[in-house]
C-alpha cells in the first residue's frame, strides 16, 4: 500500500500564496454588499407579492360567496312570523351568523350605510328623492363588503337628498 502523504508536511512559502490586493478586496467586498442588498429587496418584493396575491385570493372568494350570502338575507328577511320558532329557520339564521362572523375573521366587514352621508366610493345609488344638496342613504337595496381598504362590491342604495 502506499503512504498517504500528510499535507501538514508540505510547507508554503508566501511567495506562493496569492494574497488579494487592498483594492480587490475593496472590490469583492462592494459585490458583496451589492448582493445583500439585491437579496433583501428580493424578499422583500417577494414578500409583498405573496401579501398581494394572499388578498387577491380572498376578495374573489368572498365575491364567489356573495351571492349565497344575499340570499340567504333575503329568506331570513322574509321569514313568515308563524315560522320563527321553526328549527330549521333557527338553523338558517345560525348559519348566516355564523357565516356572517367568519367574513369577519377573514377581515371582511359590510359597509355602514344607512342614515349616512352618500359616498360614491363606498355606495352604488340607484334613486335619489328629495329636494336639497345633502345625500344620505335612506334605504340598503343590497349590502356592500369591504376587505380591509378595498371594497370587494359597493352597497346599493337609494339616497334622499336634504
């Protein structure tokens, strides 16, 4: 067999080792502080996406949900007086509680109309009445949802002017 040779045993002069110059190593430190902060902006971009698509996804399921959720305020809304110890009405009503309060977690609120100021970023008007240049909204023909600062669907509204 052979020996193996121990590396320690070879000596190294300096002549022969490659020392880096100040000025390369000025060089290979600016590349290397241009990377980090190539890097961090990366995440960061990527981070904000992920954010971005995260929202993007939940304003179309709640759009999906909407009109389940319309329907099932017009049925509670028209529920006979004779059927409100009825269980299964209960039942509906729990369940649009309860998903009432799940839109809630997901950051979801409805939109705060009546009896307040007309705003067409918010409200969708569909008649106006009254004489005045005050318009408040009288009346919710159908909710509107927000998703933190974006509105997802704008309340329909009938508004009187003042």
């Amino acid at each position: 067999m052979k020996k193996n040779q121990n590396p320690k045993s070879q000596k190294i002069s300096n002549n022969q080792l490659d020392v880096p110059s100040n000025d390369q190593v000025a060089e290979l430190t600016a590349d290397l502080q241009r990377l980090q902060a190539e890097f961090i902006n990366y995440k960061s971009r990527v981070e904000s996406e992920k954010a971005m698509l995260s929202q993007f996804a939940k304003v179309n399921v709640v759009k999906e949900l909407l009109p389940v959720i319309d329907d099932l305020e017009r049925a509670l809304a028209h529920l006979p007086e004779d059927l409100t110890d009825n269980k299964w009405a209960q039942g509906a009503q729990k369940v649009y509680t309860r998903l009432q309060s799940q839109l809630q977690k997901m950051g979801v609120s409805v939109i705060l109309a009546i009896d307040q100021p007309f705003n067409p970023e918010l409200h969708e008007a569909v008649s106006a009445e009254g004489d005045g240049d005050h318009q408040v909204v009288s009346e919710i023909l159908q909710n509107g949802y927000m998703l933190g600062d974006t509105v997802i669907r704008h309340a329909v509204v009938k508004v009187t002017n003042k």
